[in-house]
C-alpha cells in the first residue's frame, strides 16, 4: 500500500540487507547471529540481495528456503549468478527458477512501506552472448523496464531503493574492464529518478560509495557476507535506518569491527579475496591467506 503525502513526522524504518549466505558455505556462527538479531529487533523489512546458495543444488535451496520463511518480518529476495541450477543446463535454461518455489512469493517482490518501496532490478541472467563465464551482471533492457516501470507506479514522494544482486558499475577503474553489462545506463536512470540507493550484493565485503551518473548523483550500497567465503573482512550484514531524506547505514559484524574500517573503497570485479595490487581491500584487512572452497 502506497503513504499518503503527509507533513507530520514519521519514524525511522530500519531495514536489514542480507547478501551472499551461500547455504551449502553458509557461516553457521553468522547466520544464527542475524536470525536472532532479526528475532529480536524486527526490523521493518529484509532485503537478501541474492547467492542464497553455493551451486543451487536442491539440498541447498531447501536449507535456504527453510531459513527464509522462518523469518517473521517482511522479505524481499533477489537471485544470484549463484542461483541459477549449474549442473542441470537444462533447468536452468527452461526453468531457472524452479528451485526457488517455496518462497516464490518473496522473490523479486516489492515491499511497500510507508513512503517508501524497495523494488527489485534483476542483473542474473541464465547465459550472456557477450561473454563466458555468466558471473557477473546483466542489466537487460527488459529488467530496467520492469524496475523503472514500478519506480513510477508510485507517487512522486516515495523514497525508493532498488535491490539488486550484482553492483552496476559497468567498468572497473583501474583497467576497464566489463563488469555489468548496461551498468551505466542503469544507474543514470536510477540518479534520474532520485533514487535513494542501489542495495547489491556479490562482492562480500560491505561499501556505501556515490557514483557520478550523467544525471546525477547514485549512491550504491553494498553488503557482505554470511557465507564462508569471505574477501576481505569478518561475515556481516547492514543496518539501514532511513530517516526522512537521510539513510544511514552500519555493517554489522560479531566482531563488532566498525564500519568505516569493513567498508571498501571501490567496487572489485568479484568477491575473490584481493591479491594483486590495486584491488580495494577494507581497512580491516581480514584476507583469507588461502581462497575459500568453491565446490
Ligand atoms: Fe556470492
Ligand atoms: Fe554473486
């Protein structure tokens, strides 16, 4: 349901992102960690910016989808390059989503608060002509029709955030080389509507960064890990609290790390841990010395 415009003051909405759990990698000491802290603080929605599984098997989705729908508050769940089935080429080309049914509900849903609406953008796609492997993002021109089509459904005074699984910044700095397809022309028509912020997630290490569009200004926030994987700091997920025209964010962590110190100051090509130079690393500096399991 859409809020009505109104001057009187109105509470803070508190917002949980969650990314990456990766179930089949997921942290156990994590994930029960932000299960309890969503039991506890009910915060007025959770946003999971896709990965939900390691290789989309069948064991992990039900893990996954369990979990989920064990959580009393409001849900919204973006699909990961993760998500799509990858050893049933079949599946994923015909019914990519399947695997997702028992909380079809909550996939690529909007959630409506009160002048405010978390729309989803999907950037998974099930193959890529421009390139192989399919990791990373694609903003087709379908799925920023659809996103851009619920942004304005709403009334004008709507404060709105767009979920999204990978980061649309479509070039690397240091090299250029292509990380999300469309990526640019996305986000410009995202700063053109005044979009509050992009929530993403794929890297695992947290950000909170503002990129310059040709129409503007876009903030770009990004969530860790609860997943084993890590790339450069401790397992975490962000607290968003939007007040009025300001959104503040904090990655919260176990090992109360502050955020400033888990936050990168780039967006890397993928969540890799960072060896070569010119990588963005968090000041915390928690690499892995060895690379997580990919299995
Ligand atoms: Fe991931
Ligand atoms: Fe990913």
């Amino acid at each position: 349901m859409h809020g009505k415009v109104s001057s009187g003051r109105r509470s803070p909405i508190r917002l949980f992102h969650l990314s990456d759990i990766h179930f089949g990698l997921e942290d156990r000491r994590a994930l029960d960690w932000a299960e309890a802290c969503i039991a506890r603080e009910r915060p007025d929605a959770v946003a999971i910016t896709g990965d939900l599984t390691m290789r989309a098997r069948h064991g992990e989705f039900r893990a996954a989808c369990e979990w989920i729908t064990g959580l009393d508050v409001p849900v919204t769940v973006e699909i990961g390059n993760h998500d799509m089935p990858y050893f049933n080429l079949f599946e994923r080309f015909f019914a990519p989503f399947r695997r997702f049914r028992a909380i079809k509900r909550m996939v690529d849903a909007e959630i409506d608060l009160e002048r405010l609406a978390i729309v989803p953008l999907q950037t998974a796609t099930r193959a890529q002509w421009q390139r192989f492997p399919w990791s990373n993002g694609w903003v087709t021109d379908r799925a920023l029709a659809d996103c851009l089509a619920a942004i304005d459904a709403h009334p004008k005074d709507t404060r709105i955030l767009v979920a999204a699984h990978h980061p649309l910044t479509e070039r690397r700095e240091r090299d250029g080389k292509l990380l999300t397809i469309n990526g640019t022309k996305a986000m410009e028509a995202l700063a053109g509507r005044q979009v509050m912020a992009v929530l993403s997630g794929h890297i695992h290490d947290p950000f909170d960064l503002t990129a310059d569009t040709a129409a503007g200004p876009l903030r770009m926030i990004g969530a860790g890990t609860l997943s084993r994987r890590i790339r450069s700091t401790p397992p975490s997920f962000n607290e968003i609290v939007i007040d009025g025209d300001v959104l503040r964010v904090e990655a919260r962590n176990l090992d109360q790390v502050p955020t400033p110190e888990m936050q990168i100051p780039d967006v890397p090509e993928n969540a890799m841990p960072p060896r070569g130079t010119g990588e963005p690393v968090s000041p915390v500096g928690a690499v892995p010395p060895v690379d997580p399991p990919v299995h």
